[in-house]
C-alpha cells in the first residue's frame, strides 16, 4: 500500500541518484576494470597478474574494511587502498596506487545515458532545482551533467551514504529547502526509495524493470515510474 499521494504542490527541489538511474553501471565499472587492468599491464606486471585473481582481490578488498571500518562508504578509497595492498603484497611500489586509481576513476566517468536521461534533466532542471546524491564516486561534472545540478553530493565527501537520514537531510539543505520540499528519486528501493521515505521525504522509486515493490521493505514509496520521462510527466514538467 502505498502512503499517501505524491504532493506535487510542495516539490521545490529534486534530489537524484545516479548510478543505475541515469545510466546502467555494470558496463561501466566493467569498462573501467579493463582499463585498470591494462595500466597494471604496462606499470606493474606482478601487480596485474596478481590482480587478475579474483580472489586476491577478495581478499585485499576484505583486508581495507578490516583495517578501516569507518571508510566502507568511501569507494573510492576502498579500491584504491585495496590496489595498495596488491601492490605490496606483489613486491612493487606502493605509490603506484595513486596512478592506477586514477587511471580507473578516468575511465569510470565514461558512461552511456539512459535514452530518457538527458531530456528528462532539462525539463526537471527547467522547474525544479537537481541535487545528485549518490553512494559511488559518479562526477556529475566530468560525466557531461554539471550543468543540470544546482549541486552534487557523494557518500565519499560526506562521510556517509544512503540511507543514512544524514545524506537526505544534507541534500535538502545543499537545495535551499525543507526536506519535506524534496522528493527524492532513485533505482534502488532500500537505499534510494525507502531510505527517503524513512527520512521524512517524499520518494518516487525509478523500477525500470518494472518489478513488484518489496515489501519486506514496508511502505511503498509515494510514486513508481518506468523511466525519468514518465516522472517529468507526473510532475506535469
């Protein structure tokens, strides 16, 4: 059962998740993986092919979020550190982790928008002001976006992720409103639609696979749309 009807009336701003709303994320990490993999290749061979064992990876990712629990939102530094800790354990230099994430982080900016992403932001942006607000390490400027966003938060900077009622809160004010003016949209429905609904939001769930609301989760969100163009006709934008 859903809660009560969308309020379009009292919608002044709108925040957004990103990744697997505005463009599907798998291709792109796997995109970016090859090319980490290619600049192993060419500066660190022990490291590439040590690398190339998924459970090594494993088992430097599990070493990072044991030796920095408070860092698990933080992405960016888990892998990066986790590319340290290849390195090291390969016998090769250490700052070399620095270099490779980037060349990683490069490659994870090159994403395919959905088909419906573009026009939909120029008609969202056109009334309402855009806040991103994404657990990955996305950059709304180096992605092409910026200029959609009245501003753009990442679990990474603000010491937290989804659904912590903090990232919500923190997008309200990065708009200039209430958070009861915010309506929060996004793909997943524990972190993105229930994490609003949860933090005194409204929340409309962006189920592009068209499946039923889970609902161990409880309440459903306030909205479910099949696509961001569908969303701009239900706020009549």
């Amino acid at each position: 059962m859903n809660p009560r009807p969308l309020d379009i009336g009292r919608i002044r701003a709108v925040s957004l998740d990103l990744d697997d709303t505005l463009w599907p994320v798998a291709p792109v990490i796997a995109h970016a993986e090859q090319q980490l993999q290619r600049w192993l290749d060419a500066h660190a061979p022990a490291t590439a092919a040590l690398a190339r064992d998924a459970a090594a990876r494993q088992q430097a990712r599990e070493q990072v979020l044991r030796s920095h629990p408070g860092q698990r939102h933080d992405l960016g530094f888990v892998r990066r550190e986790s590319l340290r800790a290849l390195l090291l354990r390969a016998g090769e230099p250490a700052a070399l982790a620095e270099p490779a994430f980037a060349a990683f982080f490069a490659a994870r900016q090159q994403v395919r928008l959905y088909d419906d992403a573009l026009p939909a932001l120029a008609r969202l942006a056109s009334r309402f002001r855009l806040v991103a607000l994404s657990n990955g390490n996305a950059d709304v400027h180096r992605v092409g976006l910026g200029t959609h966003f009245h501003a753009a938060l990442g679990a990474a900077a603000l010491g937290f992720g989804k659904p912590d009622p903090r990232s919500f809160a923190a997008a309200a004010q990065a708009a200039g409103v209430a958070p009861h003016a915010l309506l929060h949209v996004g793909d997943d429905a524990a972190l993105d639609a229930a994490g609003a609904l949860a933090s005194g939001l409204q929340a409309a769930w962006l189920n592009r696979a068209g499946t039923a609301w889970p609902t161990e989760l409880g309440q459903a969100p306030h909205a479910s749309v099949a696509d961001l163009l569908a969303l701009c006709a239900l706020l009549g934008t």
